[in-house]
C-alpha cells in the first residue's frame, strides 16, 4: 500500500482487513468485497499528490482521531428523526442510522413493484445481482473501493417495470456513535422501465462530542424511459466529516435530475458525482449549491461520461464562499468516439464572499466526437456594486441585501427544485444562513 | 427639512460638484434642470449616499440630522429616496419579496412591528392603482427584462409604498410614452402633502406642467447657477442653456 501506514485509522483499517479474511463476513459478497480490497490496496488512501486529490486533504481529518470502523446497529428516538422534518412536505420517510434501516421511525411506500429494505437482505434481488457495483467509474476511487470492501449495510430501492412512487421519499440519515466513528454506508437504487420517483436525501447529527466520518456510496440505476429526481442535502456539523460517492447510470430515453446542496456545518465535503451514459437519448441535469462559511472546505469532483450518442448532459454548479471557506469544483465530460450528438455544458458560478474565501475550479473536458455541442464556464466575482447599492438606498441594510442577492444568485438552483415545500424550505436555510 | 451648503464632491479623483447650496423646505418641490454632463445624477447620488462618490467639502442636513454621516439605508429610512435615472436589473430578486424587505426594514428602524402579509398585500393594491403600475410585473424578478417606461414605473411605485419624507426623481420622464407621463405625474401629484418635499431632475418642460414645481434650478458644471420660479423652465425650453452659460462667462470675468 502506498498510504502512510502510520494513521491510527489505518492501523485500525488492517485490522478491520484482517477480520475480513479470517472471520469471513456473513454475505455472498465476499469475491467482491476481496476484489474491492485488492484494489483499494493499489490505489492506497487519496493524499494530495493524487491528481483527483490535489486541493482537498483528507489525511489531515483521516488523521485527527483514532476512529473506529463502525458496524454495530444503534436506534435512536423519534426527536431526533424530527429534526430532519421539513415543514409541510407530504412524503414518506425511510430513516437510516448509520447507513442502517430503522423500520420503527420509517414510513415506506408500499404497492406493488415497489422493494424498498436493507441492502444486505436483498442481495438475491433482480437488481442487485444485475447492477450492484458494476458502474466502472467505482473503482477509480479508492474510498469507494473501500467502502465496497467493508460497507456494512444500506438501502435497497427497486421500482419495477412501469411502478411510480406518488410522493417524494425522504431518506433521513442519522449519523450517531458512541465514540469516534467511521460509518460506510452502501446503497443501491434501481428504476426499472419507466419507472419513476422523487428521493430527497438529508442528515441528523446528534451527537455532540463525537466525530463521525461517513464515507458513503449510492449507485443509481436509470432503466430506459425512467426517470428520478434526486435530492441531496448536506446540512452537517462541526463533528461531521463526509465523503459521499454517487455513481449513476442511464440507459436510454432516461432522465436523471441530480440536486447537491452543501450548506454550512460539516468542515470537510468531498462530493464524488459520476454519470454513465449507457443508452441514447438521455436528459441529464447535474444541479449543484454548496454555501460554505468559517473554514469549511466543500469539494465536488463531477464526471459526465458520454458513452453513447444523441444525450444532453446539463451542469451547473453555484457556490458561494463566505469567511475563509473554501471550494473545489472539478467537472470532468467525457465525450466517447462513438457519442456523436452530445451536448454536454457546464457551468460553474461563484460567489467569494470572504476576505480569504477561495475557488479552485477546473473544467476537464475530454472529446472524441467530432459532431458535438460542448460548453464550459467559470466565474467567480462579488456583489455588483450597482445592485448593492439599489437596495440599500430603499433602506434595506447591508445584511439583508446580502442575504437577497445570495437568494438572488441560488434561484436558478433553487427554481429547478420542482417539490414546493423543498423549494421553500432551501429558500429559507439560505435565508437564515445570510442573516445569522 | 433638507440643506446642502457649499457642497464639494468627487468621482475617481474628479471634481463633479463644485459648491452647491440649496435649501428644501416642508412641502416644497424644486426642479432641477441642466445640460447633460453637468452633475444632476451625481447630486442625486451624493444625497442618497453612493459610496464611489466622496465629499470634499461642505454639508448636507436633513431634518437636523448629518445625512453625510448616515448609510445609504439609513438615509432611506429617515426618509431620502430616489428614483433612479437607470434602475438596475436584479435577476432572483422578486419585486415582492424585495419592497417586503424594504417596508419591514424601513418600519423595524421606526420601532414598529413587521407589516401583516394582508395589510402588505392591501398597501400594494393601492399603490399599485396609483401608478397603475402592472399587476404582473410584481412576481417577476426586480427590473428584470422590465421596458425603460416599466422600470421608471417601478421606481415611482416603490416611492409611493415606502412614503418618504423627500422624494428625488432622476429623469423619471425619459422612457415614458405620453400617457404614462399623465398618469406617472398624477401618481406623484397624489403623493404631494404639506409635510413631503420632491427634487424633480428633467431635461422637459413638459413635465412641470404636470408636477407644477415651486422652484426651478439650473446646474452647470457642479454649481447652481440659476435660480428661478416654474417660468424660467419655459424660457429654457425656447433659449436653451447658451444664454445663461454666457451670462456666467461675463460675471466670472468681471
Ligand atoms: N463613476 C464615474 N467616473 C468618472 N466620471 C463620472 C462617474 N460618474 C459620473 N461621472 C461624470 O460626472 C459628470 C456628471 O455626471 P452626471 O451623471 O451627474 O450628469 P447629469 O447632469 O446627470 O447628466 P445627464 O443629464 O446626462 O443625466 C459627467 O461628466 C460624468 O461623466
Ligand atoms: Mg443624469
């Protein structure tokens, strides 16, 4: 291994190694977990000469605390599942504690072709055996090969042929241990044939002494002519750290809607967002808002692969960094030989707020089509003065005005959220965010 | 209720105002008129507090108060507004939400609770008629692919919804077509009382004959250099500003 065997976590992850290859974990996943192990082994721990890696350091948070790799199931009472309610939002709510299902607090869809559980019960299931990780782009990253080796449990979704949810799923991941934890979740959601569904993601913390490092991964699976809408929001806290690995694949005449909101609160954000193009005619919309304050660190490294012709990818991603926040935005398009008539664009817009707030973006587009329509953009700037001053000669002061033109500046975000209650609680936490 | 004296100021190292004084009494509504060039906007703009201009000399009051030592909102909230010679585009920013804020902002300075969603949406009726500024231009972003004539309305509506003390419209008639003009000038006229004051900023004639001013000053090259009654605005619509330019030629070189 290539990483610095001296973290007491990783002493602690060989540990965890060994378990798995004496005890034998009790899944039919074991060819693989060991594959995934063999990999991760390879590629070693991200440090900061790893080209992916090089504006965020995970090693130092890796670092800070002799976690502990976290199996063990926990429940928790329903005040703290109440903590993630947003207001008049009609939707059905699947709760997760350490990545674990929590039927007791859950209210989960029911109806035929709808399966909804816990991953590790349904390693029989169509979907699993079909797609769970085989998205390739999974074992690029060494996190997530790790999660893949050691993952303890997550949520299966699969909507059969023609099911439709009516309202949005709300997963509620509680994040909780008893001392310093690292948690790796492992999902896996597959839409069937026009099938289609709104999942809207958040996250509780609650506890306040502990630090919990979750290094999670959710592969999607966008069958022809389905279509989801999925949500994520990272509201986390200073004992949170996060590294979240959403590796999704569309087949043809599908459409995938993705939403990352990053708002303050968890000091270190590694976003891992890949796109597999799988079949033609696809819609693809990557929508991203991370708002960042103290000295957060929030970094979203996104890949569109455009493998097969005639697919439109959209991507745009806002930040805005206050205070000495700061961000990274890697946006990576693959345009394969044969995807003729892709359009793909990008666009990464933002706001530095801070006096020492800061922005590292990076385009990376890589085409091997000729007949193409492809765009990047960046920018990064203040308030204009101009607007500034209009609101405030109609008595509006500084923080407030501020807090309009951040609303201002998220609205082709925030306008893209088609639930009303979401679109209205985002609208708010922005809000409270400014005016703090 | 306003007094500027001897009023000094600059914009990137370049003089604009060069000396103005005036004084605004209770009720009062004094037009301001100039060539282009020579300093109206940048009045305007210094009394309502933009931060690139800077003052070199002198003092403005407004009802006993520095205004120079204020923000720009809290010159809006003792009651100073202008309505804009170029109203900004605020894309995100919903006309609504934003007048919202605004009135909250203005009454939480007063001491007074936050308006009622009902009573807002009651005030923007009114106000609304009163300009007849269109319904649907309310949800949409702020100016934001507004034509010049609806920004212009815009600003003339927000003046009626926030009711301030001393109202300094810039040019409000360029981009009206002929029956705004009637309809934006009655609005205003509506608003006039015995205890609000307007500094009218035009280029026309035209429009003292619908807001009929009290007084009418000439601005040249940062100075006032004439002063008259709502006559010597007709005598400048047939002269033009040669005439008093010469006359400023002789008495500065005697
Ligand atoms: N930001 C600036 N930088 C440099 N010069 C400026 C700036 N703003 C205004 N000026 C100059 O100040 C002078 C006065 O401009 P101002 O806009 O006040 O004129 P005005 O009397 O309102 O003209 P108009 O009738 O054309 O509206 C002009 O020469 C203008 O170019
Ligand atoms: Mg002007």
């Amino acid at each position: 291994m290539t990483s610095d065997i001296t973290l007491p976590f990783y002493q602690a992850l060989t540990t965890d190694v060994n378990a798995l290859s004496t005890c034998q974990a009790q899944d039919d996943l074991q060819g693989i977990r060991r594959e995934a192990l063999e990999r991760f082994s390879v590629l070693g721990l991200p440090t900061l000469k790893t080209e992916a890696w090089r504006y965020s350091n995970i090693q130092r948070y890796l670092k800070e605390f002799p976690y502990e790799l976290l199996y063990a199931t926990t429940t928790v009472p329903a005040s703290v599942v109440a903590q993630a309610a947003i207001p008049e939002l009609d939707c059905y709510r699947i709760v997760l504690v350490n990545g674990q299902l929590q039927a007791d607090h859950s209210e989960l869809p029911t109806g035929k072709g709808i399966t909804i559980g816990a991953l590790s019960a349904h390693t029989q299931a169509p979907g699993f055996t079909k797609w769970f990780n085989k998205q390739h782009h999974l074992a690029q990253e060494s996190l997530a090969t790790l999660n893949t080796a050691l993952f303890a449990d997550g949520l299966f979704i699969e909507l059969a042929t023609n099911t439709v949810i009516d309202k949005p799923v709300h997963i509620v991941h509680v994040y909780t241990a008893a001392q310093h934890a690292f948690i790796q979740p492992r999902h896996l959601w597959v839409l069937n044939r026009n099938a289609a569904a709104t999942i809207i993601e958040s996250s509780v913390h609650p506890d306040a002494n502990v630090v919990t490092f979750a290094n999670s991964v959710l592969e999607t699976v966008v069958e022809d002519n389905a279509e989801l809408w999925h949500y994520n929001i990272q509201q986390g806290d200073q004992h949170f750290r996060e590294v979240h690995t959403t590796a999704a694949q569309q087949q043809a005449n599908s459409r995938y809607h993705h939403f990352n909101f990053t708002l303050p609160g968890t000091p270190f954000t590694r976003n891992n967002l890949s796109v597999a193009l799988n079949g033609s005619y696809t819609e693809t919309n990557l929508n991203g808002l991370y708002i960042a304050n103290g000295s957060q660190h929030v970094d979203n490294h996104t890949f569109m692969d455009h493998i097969m012709p005639n697919c439109n990818s959209n991507e745009l991603y806002k930040g805005v960094l206050l205070d000495s926040a700061d961000g990274v935005f890697t946006g990576r398009i693959l345009v394969h030989q044969e995807a003729q008539k892709t359009n793909a664009f990008q666009q990464n817009n933002n706001l530095l707020l801070g006096a020492k707030a800061d922005i590292n973006s990076q385009p990376q587009l890589e085409i091997y089509a000729d007949d193409v329509k492809c765009s990047h953009g960046f920018t990064a700037g203040q308030f204009s003065e101009e607007s500034m001053f209009y609101l405030r000669s109609r008595g509006i002061g500084e923080d407030a005005a501020k807090a309009l033109m951040v609303n201002a500046f998220s609205h082709d975000i925030t306008d893209e959220v088609k639930v009303p209650a979401l679109q209205h609680y985002l609208q708010e936490q922005i809000a409270a965010i400014m005016n703090n | 209720m306003l007094t500027i004296k001897n009023l000094h100021a600059e914009v990137e190292g370049k003089q604009i105002l060069k000396g103005i004084n005036l004084e605004i009494g209770k009720g009062e509504t004094h037009a301001i008129m100039g060539p282009n060039g020579s300093g109206k906007s940048s009045l305007a703009s210094v009394l309502a507090g933009r931060e690139n201009y800077t003052v070199t000399e002198g003092e403005v009051w407004f009802n006993g108060k520095n205004l120079l030592d204020l923000s720009p909102e809290d010159r809006a909230r003792e009651g100073v507004f202008l309505a804009f010679q170029y109203p900004v585009e605020i894309p995100g920013v919903s006309n609504l939400n934003f007048l919202k804020t605004a009135l909250n902002e203005i009454r939480t300075y007063k001491g007074l609770p936050a308006i009622e969603g009902r009573d807002f949406l009651k005030l923007t009726k009114e106000k609304q008629q009163l300009v007849d500024f269109n319904a649907n231009l309310m949800n949409r972003s702020l100016n934001e692919g507004f034509s010049g004539g609806e920004k212009k309305r815009n600003e003339i509506f927000q003046l009626a919804m926030l009711d301030p003390q001393l109202a300094i419209l810039d040019e409000t008639d360029s981009g009206l077509d002929i029956d705004a003009l009637r309809i934006v000038s009655n609005g205003v006229n509506k608003l006039r009382d015995a205890e609000k004051s307007f500094v009218v900023i035009t280029h026309y004639q035209r429009l003292l004959e619908y807001i009929v001013p009290d007084f009418v000053h000439v601005l040249y090259n940062g100075r006032i250099i004439k002063t008259g009654t709502k006559e010597l605005a007709l005598e400048l619509e047939e002269r033009g500003y040669d005439w008093l330019k010469e006359e400023l030629h002789l008495k500065e070189s005697v």
